[in-house]
C-alpha cells in the first residue's frame, strides 16, 4: 500500500510537469509567428512530438510498474511462506529471517519496509499477533491465553500481551471473552 502510495505520487508530480512542459513550446511558437499557416504547422509539429513523449512515458511508466510488480510480488510471498512456517518458533527473529531468505538483514528491512511500511522485528510481531487472533477465534481449540502466546513464539505471556493490547487496542483476555460471548449469544 505505502509502495502504490509512493508510485502515484511520482506519477501525479511526472504529470503535473508533462502538462507543463506541453504548454511551454506552444506559447513560444504564438510569440515568434504572425503567419497562421507558419504557426498551425508548428503547433501540429509540436503537438505530435509530445505525442510521442507522452507514449513513451506511459510504456516507461507502465514498465516500471510491471517491474516492481514483479520483484516485489514474489518476495512478500517468500517471506509470508517463511513466516508462516517458523512463526511458533521463539528464536525466530530478524536475522534468522534474512537467513532463511538468503539475503542480508538491511535487504530485508529495506525491501519489507518498502513493501509494509514496518521495521522487520514489528513485522514479525505482528504477524505472530495476527496468529494468535486467529486461534482465539478458532472454537475448534480451547486453549488459554499463556498457550497461545508460547505458540505464536513469545516466551513470556506479560510481554505477549503488553503487545496484543498495544496493537489491538484490547487486552488478550477481554478478546477472546468477548469472542466467547459473541457464540454464547449465537447459540
């Protein structure tokens, strides 16, 4: 999201000065000629010219695009797959991270940051976070809130949540009681 925010930016700022740069050449062939024909000619010359530019620009454009598409796709999708295999694991951390992936650890914080907008150590913690929703949520397993914070990798439940309540706004306990009476009052 913060990548595509970044890319239309660029883009509206290439526009703006595309427009800019379309106007200039036109004003300066009104001020040279007094000859209509002399000056529809010139304007018809210059209009095709950024014609081409503006194509070039959209393929240039469209191509960066594709590109980073293209390398970025494929490396949130390693590193979700990394994650989603070693995420109950506590030692687990940053540099195991960009080992796994084969990269070193300020690539993977430059890439995941571009990607996310997020450190990598809050990166993980969140994805353990968002696990740990999803098995409270899971009526299949009655497990308890020390269970889950040890299976989503946090050694110490006070610090897990310390951190569930910070990202979520509600402490562990008072999610999962409220998920159990949402049953309770669909039963």
């Amino acid at each position: 999201a913060l990548l595509q925010y970044a890319y239309v930016r660029r883009l509206n700022k290439m526009r703006e000065e595309e427009v800019e740069a379309l106007y200039r050449p036109i004003e300066a062939a009104m001020k040279e000629s007094d000859e209509p024909e002399k000056l529809q000619s010139r304007i018809q010359m210059i209009l095709q010219n950024q014609k081409r530019y503006q194509d070039s620009q959209k393929k240039s454009i469209e191509a960066d695009r594709k590109m980073v598409e293209e390398t970025m796709r494929p490396f949130m999708e390693e590193v979700m797959d990394v994650m989603e295999k070693n995420y109950d694991n506590s030692e687990f951390g940053v540099q195991e991270l960009a080992d796994t992936l084969g990269i070193s650890r300020s690539v993977l914080s430059k890439n995941l940051s571009k990607e996310t907008g997020l450190p990598t150590a809050q990166f993980i913690r969140n994805y353990r976070l968002d696990i740990s929703r999803k098995m409270m949520a899971d009526k299949t397993s009655n497990r308890n809130i020390t269970e889950i914070a040890y299976r989503v990798g946090f050694n110490d439940p006070k610090y897990f949540t310390r951190c569930f309540t910070r990202q979520f706004g509600i402490s562990p306990t008072a999610y999962k009681d409220q998920l159990d009476s949402q049953g309770s009052d669909m039963a």
